[in-house]
C-alpha cells in the first residue's frame, strides 16, 4: 500500500484515527503515520487522531473535530451562540461541553475547550449533517442555558449589555417555552435566578 491508496480510501474521514484505518487496511504499518507527518501529508491532532494536511479548515471541520477528539462533547456556548448569530465576533477556539474534565486543546488545526457540565445537563444538542459525517451541536436554548449555568458572574442586566448579545436575533429565533421547560427540568436555583435576569433584559429590550 501506498500514499496514494491510502488517502483514496481515507479521504471520506475529516479526522480519522489508526482503528479506522484497520478497518480498511488490516496489516497497516503504523510507521506510515509517522512518515507521513514528516513528509506533511498528514497532520496529527492529538493522540490517536490524523487528519490529511490538505484538509479545509472549515468551520464544520472544527465542530466535528470538536466532537471526535474528546467524547463525548457537544459544541455550545460561545462557539454555538457564534453559530446562531448570537454575539458579534467570531471566537477564537471551538468550545464544547462535556461530561469529562474540563480540558484546553491546542492543536495544528485549532484550539478546542472543553467545559465540564454534569451527566444531567448533557442534552439539548442535534446531530447536524455535514458532507458524510455529523455532529452535534447545541440548540439555541440549550447554548444560552449552558453559558448561563456556567457564568456564575452574571448578577444583573449590565452584565447582557457588557456581552453584546443580539437579542433581537434571540428574539426571533429562540422558543421561551423550550427555555422554560429546560430550566424547570434543571430545577437550580442559581440557574433560576440568572435566566430571570436573562428574560427581564429580553422582555425590555422589546
């Protein structure tokens, strides 16, 4: 086998890893791998992870990286409130949840964080398609519910004002009912109170 074969055989996989390459070439020489990141073929992520160095860095590329190089995970807060036009720049990493430890990537392709939430919160995401792969990302509601619960530093409406968010785009494209029923599922206090504060800024701003 050959370069050549290889990334045929490979190239329906944007990040792809050495038990996948099994799959398709059972007798693989790991040595490959290294050669091939030494002649720039390949780039590896981390660990086990490769992609090819030719590869797109799209957006869903990163969001789909997010997802398969620490699992499980779903791409929210900043990262997902970017997505959905929520907040004016774009973000400098691709930030996720997740129910391992909270964990800081740096990579070739990107940087990835991870911020950890309990098993109870891991919900509320969609599988989205993209080329023949898919990953998850967080429901409007879901993202502003996570990036709630985790900024403990959110004590009253100057704090929405200091974000920029556009609520106007909230607005039109979020249910307050999904948002109900997802905190009362919660039932936290602290929670609670912040998507008070939350709701008073979006009602005002009307």
């Amino acid at each position: 086998m050959n370069y050549t074969q290889f990334q045929k055989k490979m190239s329906d996989y944007p990040v792809f890893t050495k038990q996948e390459i099994e799959k398709h070439f059972p007798e693989f020489d790991t040595r490959r791998l290294v050669e091939w990141q030494e002649k720039g073929y390949i780039l590896k992520i981390r660990n086990r992870y490769y992609c090819f160095s030719e590869a797109f860095i799209s957006e869903e590329f990163l969001y789909y990286t997010a997802n398969t190089i620490y699992q499980p995970s779903y791409v929210s807060l900043e990262s997902a409130l970017a997505y959905y036009g929520i907040i004016p720049e774009g973000v400098f990493q691709t930030v996720s949840c997740t129910t391992l430890k909270t964990e800081t990537f740096g990579t070739p392709v990107g940087h990835f964080q991870y911020r950890h939430i309990k098993k109870k919160l891991f919900f509320g995401y969609t599988l989205e398609t993209w080329k023949n792969v898919r990953y998850a990302m967080a429901e409007l509601e879901k993202a502003v519910i996570d990036y709630l619960y985790l900024h403990s530093e959110i004590l009253d409406s100057s704090t929405f004002q200091s974000l920029r968010w556009k609520m106007d785009v909230i607005r039109t494209n979020m249910s307050l009912e999904k948002l109900k029923v997802y905190g009362n599922y919660l039932d936290h206090d602290a929670l609670d109170k912040r998507l008070g504060i939350f709701k008073g800024v979006l009602h005002a701003e009307t």
